[in-house]
C-alpha cells in the first residue's frame, strides 16, 4: 500500500513539474515551433518529468518487483480518478451552474484508452525498476521512448487541431497507443523473466538484513 501511495505522489510532482517547464516553454515562443516538434517537445518533457520521478523513488535497493508494480497499477488508476474527476468540473459554466450530462464522455472509447492506460504506467514503471536494479540502460530507454512517443502524440494532436470527436481519428489514435503499449508490457514481462532469479535473490536478501537489523539481540551474557 506504501508504494501505490508514493506512486500516486510521484505522478503528481511529475505533473506540477512537466506543466511548470511546459508554461515557461510556451512564454518562450515554443508554441510557435513547428507542430512536429512541439509534439516531440512535450512527449521528451513528459517522459522525463514522470519516469524521472518514478526512478526517484524506486532507486532504493530495498524495493521489491511487486513494489514497483503497485507504484505503477497506482499511477495508472489515479489517472482514471484524476480524468473522471476533470471530466465532471468541466461540466460546470462560467457561473459554477452544472450543465449537460455527468461523466457522459465515459463510453467504451474511455474504457478502452483507460484500460491500456494502466498496463502503460505500469510496464513503464517496472522497466525502470528494472534497469535501476540490474543497472542496465536498455529497459529505461524502452520505457522513454515508448512514453515520449504516446505523450507526443498526443501533444502533436492537439497542436495540429485533430477532431477527436471524429470516431476514426480517435480509434486510429487509441488503436496505436495500444500497440505501443502491448511493446511495453511484452518488454517488461521479458525482461522481468530474464531477470528473475537476480531480483528475487537480491529483494530476499535484503529483506533477510533489515529483519536481522531490527531484530532484538539473542542469548545473554551470564
């Protein structure tokens, strides 16, 4: 349960972080950068920001596989919180009076993008781990730009005034922002099985020092 909590508190350091260097971009003049790069832009800063702070917290030697999955499943369900909750106070007008229907944007669309969500933080969330503790940069850089590039995209869907109201434009985008996800959570799964027995081995042992650490001292001095 800890680290579900230190997930969530990541994610949202991450997001008051990636806004704040976003603004300052913006008052720069980067909203007038090309389209493409605007996207790749915001997709390099988001990555950073979020698994930036991922690998803060699960640096620890003393983090453990299931630890960094519950970090991830965390974020990614916060995020669906966090999406309802934005969704609901949009619905209120200029004079804080509710108008239309509550959560009608939640269809199948949402669920879908949702679901894939989750498996996305989560894959992300364990890559790193698992490149923290092997100290290996390959899974870290699979998890950058797997996440650079669904943040991007996005970004470069905004900036370019895509109509994600149109059912084809956003099942093309939805439907590739699954495939990139499935690349993730097969990476981590292979990597994870890979390195299993060194990651279990070393979590046992440290659990096995900070036991003999806390525990009281035996036998007595007569």
């Amino acid at each position: 349960m800890r680290w579900m909590f230190l997930g969530i508190a990541s994610w949202m350091l991450a997001l008051i972080l990636k806004n704040a260097l976003v603004y300052l971009l913006e008052s720069a003049g980067a909203g007038h950068w090309p389209i493409a790069s605007q996207g790749v832009l915001a997709g390099t800063i988001s990555a950073a920001c979020e698994l930036g702070a991922a690998a803060v917290f699960l640096r620890k030697p003393s983090v453990r596989l299931i630890d960094a999955i519950g970090f991830g499943v965390a974020i990614g369900s916060f995020e669906v919180v966090f999406t309802l909750g934005v969704g609901f106070l949009e619905k209120f007008d200029d004079n804080l009076r509710f108008a239309g229907t509550p959560f009608d944007f939640v269809d199948g669309m949402f669920l879908f993008e949702r679901f894939f969500a989750v498996i996305g933080h989560t894959a992300e969330r364990v890559l790193i781990f698992v490149a923290l503790f092997c100290r290996q940069w390959l899974p870290a850089a699979i998890a950058f730009v797997t996440f650079s590039f669904v943040d991007g995209l996005a970004a470069h869907g905004l900036a370019a005034n895509w109509n994600w109201e149109n059912a084809a434009v956003n099942f093309r985008f939805q439907l590739t922002v699954a495939a990139i996800t499935l690349i993730e959570g097969t990476a981590a799964a292979w990597f994870v099985r890979k390195h299993y027995s060194k990651l279990t081995h070393a979590n046992s042992r440290e659990t096995e020092k900070r036991e003999s650490k806390d525990a009281p001292a035996t036998g007595a001095v007569n």
